[in-house]
C-alpha cells in the first residue's frame, strides 16, 4: 500500500530500434507508448511539460 507523502517515482524505458516508451509507475504499473501522437506521463513537478513519442524519437 502506497503512503501518501510517498514521492511520486517515474521512468522511462525507451527502446529506439522499436520505437517504443515503456513507462514505469511506483505502483508498479508499466504501460507502453508506441504512436507517435501518444503523449507521455511525467511527473507531477513536470506537469507543465508535453512530450509525444514523435517527440522523444526526433531527438535520437
């Protein structure tokens, strides 16, 4: 069970050959990102950034 003053832990995984974003939660929770329009989750201290798969993938 998860405390509430627990801080928010995130990553991300990022598979270039692929092309896919595993993102994984501190419930332990994976989810995966694969179309480039998707927009990945980011940690509460980053709300005001958006990222797309597009995005990450242009930069490598």
């Amino acid at each position: 069970m998860a405390r509430s003053d627990a801080p928010n832990h995130m990553g991300w995984l990022i598979d270039p050959d692929e092309e896919l974003i595993f993102v994984y939660r501190s419930d332990r929770t994976i989810a995966v990102f694969d179309r480039p329009q998707d927009k990945l989750p980011v940690p509460d201290f980053a709300t005001a950034l958006e990222f797309t798969v597009c995005q990450i993938f242009s930069w490598l």
